[in-house]
C-alpha cells in the first residue's frame, strides 16, 4: 500500500543561500524513502514581491511541487493552511526554511508513525547551528514564562535557570522517546494527514507566532504527540525580541489571542 508525503514551507523574503540549504537536506532526505512513499512539496511564497527564481534548484527535477504566490504576506497559519485546498497526504510536514534535516529524517519519521498510529504529530530533535540544544517541546506557558525568555537578558534568565527548564522540558525530552509532550514548535511539525485536516489546519486568526502552540493543544486532543530523537534537524529560528518591534507586537497579539481561548497563566 502506497504512502504520500506531502510538505508544506512558507516563505516570506527568504534568505536564499540558507533556503537552499534546506532545500538540499530535503532532497536528500527525500531520496532516502522507500519507494513507495510518493512525495509532493508545496511552497507558498508571502512576499509582497514573489518573484523568486527557485526552479534551477535539483528538488525541483525530483519532487512535484507547486508555489502559491500572489496572496501577499496572509500570515504563516493561512499560508499552511493553503495546503490543505491542494490535498495533504498520508502524511503531511509543517517545514520551516530554516531548517536542515538529517539524512535519515523523513524515513525515521515515517517508520515512527507506520508503527505507532496512535501518534498524530511528531516533533524532532534539534540543534542550531552552533551545535547548542534547542528544547522543541514545551510546557502550558505561563506569561511570566514566555516574558523571561522572550524579553530579558541572559543574566535574569539565569536567576529563573530552573523554572525554565522545566517549561523547556529539559528532562523529558533527552534521548529517549517522549509522548504526550503538551506544545511542540512550529519549525517542523509532523502530521497524520487525517489529524491535520480534521483540524482544519492553523487557527488562521494569528498571523504569526502561537500558532504552533495552539494547534498542539488542538493535536493533542485529537491523537497523541510524540518527541523522537532519532529524527534530527537544525534549526535556524530566533526569538521575537531579537527581530524588532514589528515582531514583537505581532507576538502581543497572538497572545492576546492565545490566553482568551486556552487559558490564562499568569505565573
């Protein structure tokens, strides 16, 4: 019985030497399949101006693939979500381009979820490029939680190490496979097919951040989430403070989204 992988990646005025190499782990990735798994890649491109020439890249010669473009910046939920008018597969993959997988990723990800159909959405290990750990799973956030990491310096941060280590999950999520993680980020996410259009995909009323918390908690109540170490990536990412004040009031928002409909946190 055939298995259709399908993959998602949004972009929005992309960094072209870092999207290619994610285009490379991927297509490396991707001719580590058996060859019953057919793929189809879909990139939505949310620049104003989307004229990027993405074709003469290899992937292309070996993966069918569609690019959205023309709808303008609509937010990376609704950008997703334009997968779902296309058709997701047996198994669909929420990708960021910033992020490079192992080799062996997609075929340990798709093993994973062969054997275990409990598991809905699947979350990697992960590293940023400068060989440190990033914690992909996290705990129900509390608002001084995301302000800790999100706004203050290192030196405060250090004050809270313990409490954010927890809401890092930390201990879980080590070297063994972890279930039932409550959050796992965005950066790549994944899914049953089944689960991801029983969801109806992002909340499309959050144009940017939350959006991967908020469909975790959704997923979670559909199936089960699983962390997988054996699935690896690196992962570019940075946090809202870091990128302006345009991002961080995006952030704001979400979160005035977020807390409303799932619960307000303080502490």
């Amino acid at each position: 019985m055939s298995t259709e992988l399908t993959i998602c990646i949004v972009l929005f005025k992309p960094d072209l030497v870092e999207l290619f190499r994610t285009f490379d782990a991927l297509l490396v990735a991707i001719k580590a399949l058996e060859a019953s798994v057919g793929t189809r890649l879909l990139i939505v491109d949310n620049s104003p101006d989307a004229s990027l020439d993405l074709s003469a890249h290899p992937l292309f010669s070996v993966v069918e693939t569609e690019i959205a473009s023309g709808q303008g910046n609509v937010g990376f939920g609704r950008a997703n979500n334009i997968a779902l008018k296309k058709g997701v597969g047996t198994y669909h993959l929420v990708l960021n381009p910033d992020v490079e997988m192992a080799p062996d990723a997609l075929i340990k990800a798709l093993h994973f979820m062969d054997a275990n159909p409990q598991c809905g959405l699947l979350s990697p290990a992960a590293t940023a490029p400068d060989g440190r750990t990033q914690y992909l799973c996290k705990r129900y956030p509390s608002l001084f939680d995301l302000f800790l990491r999100g706004f203050m310096p290192a030196s405060v941060r250090q004050l809270f190490r313990k409490r954010l280590d927890r809401y890092e999950m930390k201990e879980e999520t080590g070297d063994d496979v972890f279930w039932d993680p409550p959050i796992v980020s965005g950066c790549f996410m994944l899914f049953r097919g089944d689960v991801f259009r029983t969801l109806g995909g992002f909340d499309p009323r959050y144009m940017l951040y939350f959006e991967d918390f908020d469909i975790s908690l959704r997923a979670g109540r559909q199936a089960r989430i699983a962390y997988v170490p054996d699935v690896k990536i690196v992962h570019g990412g940075g946090n809202a403070a870091q990128k302006g004040w345009w991002h961080i009031a995006q952030f704001l928002k979400s979160a005035a989204i977020f807390f409303p409909s799932h619960g307000i946190k303080l502490f």
